[in-house]
C-alpha cells in the first residue's frame, strides 16, 4: 500500500503522515440520504463489509471511550464496558461525540480526534491485511493495517461487535 499525500486533508490524514505510517484514501461519492453510512461505504467501495469500520462513541463513568467495529454489526455495549474496565457503557450522545471528536457523526474517525479517548477495536480487524475507518468527513474513508490502527489510536483488541 502507498503512503498517500492528502489534499488539504484531515486531522486523520494528517495524523497519519505525522506517524509516516502507509494508508490510501478511499473515497466516494456520499448520498445524504443514506441509510447506514458505513454500509454505504462498503458498497459504494466494492469492499466486503467486514473490513469496513465504524467509530462509535460510549459515554462511561466517567467520561466517554470509544468503540470501533465492522459496519454490519453492532457495538456489544456489556463488551466494550468490560475492555474499558468499567461497569457500563451506553451510547454517547451524538452532539457530545462531535463537539468531542471534532468530527461529524457518520464522519468521526478514530484518527485524528481532538482528544485522546480510550478505544477498543474489534478484535476482527486483525483477521483482515488492511481495513477501512473514516478518514473524517462522510464519503471519505482510510485504508490502512489493522496494527497500524492500533499504534496511533492506543486501541486495545477485544470483541466487542455482536
């Protein structure tokens, strides 16, 4: 995989060339009245939606974590709770994700994000070469290694989509 130069780029692409870590951007032509934006993505991208990721965010006590799955699944709530090593997760409210992440909802990338949030990645991701996470904006996805998602995002693996 070539290491791609971003136009005018993200916080996620810019983080990734920070890290000179290899990735391709995979965009797409996104319709607003999409259903599932992940969904969309793997069929707009022709790829299988197992490699597809999406970013979901979990308000914890305390504060909030993040939670990163294929898109045609759900996140295990109990699952994500238990890898963060707390007692109960429930999902954040999407105003707060923005304002937190900086990113749009059906945009947030688990790169990039203006604050660092403990994050647990499927574990997957690993059964895959490269997968695909949003890049930050919707219609703009990220190819990368899943080892590679786990060093810039601190992620622990576990398995957390149902």
């Amino acid at each position: 995989m070539a290491r791609a130069k971003s136009q005018g780029g993200t916080p996620a692409t810019v983080a990734l060339e920070r890290a000179g870590v290899a990735f391709t951007i995979r965009a797409y032509d996104h319709d607003p009245g999409a259903e599932s934006f992940g969904l969309e993505a793997a069929q707009a991208l022709g790829v299988d939606p197992a490699r597809v990721f999406k970013t979901l965010l979990v308000a914890l006590d305390p504060g909030l974590g993040v939670g990163i799955v294929p898109v045609d699944h759900q996140l295990d709530l109990k699952a994500v709770a238990s890898a963060l090593g707390v007692k109960r997760a429930v999902m954040a409210d999407p105003k707060v994700a923005e304002r937190t992440t900086g990113y749009v909802v059906g945009g947030i990338s688990p790169l990039g994000q203006k604050k660092a949030l403990p994050t647990v990645l499927d574990a997957s991701a690993t059964n895959f070469e490269t997968v695909l996470v949003s890049g930050g904006k919707r219609g703009f996805d990220l190819e990368l290694a899943p080892a590679d998602l786990v060093a810039l995002t601190g992620a622990t693996l576990a398995p957390i989509a149902r």
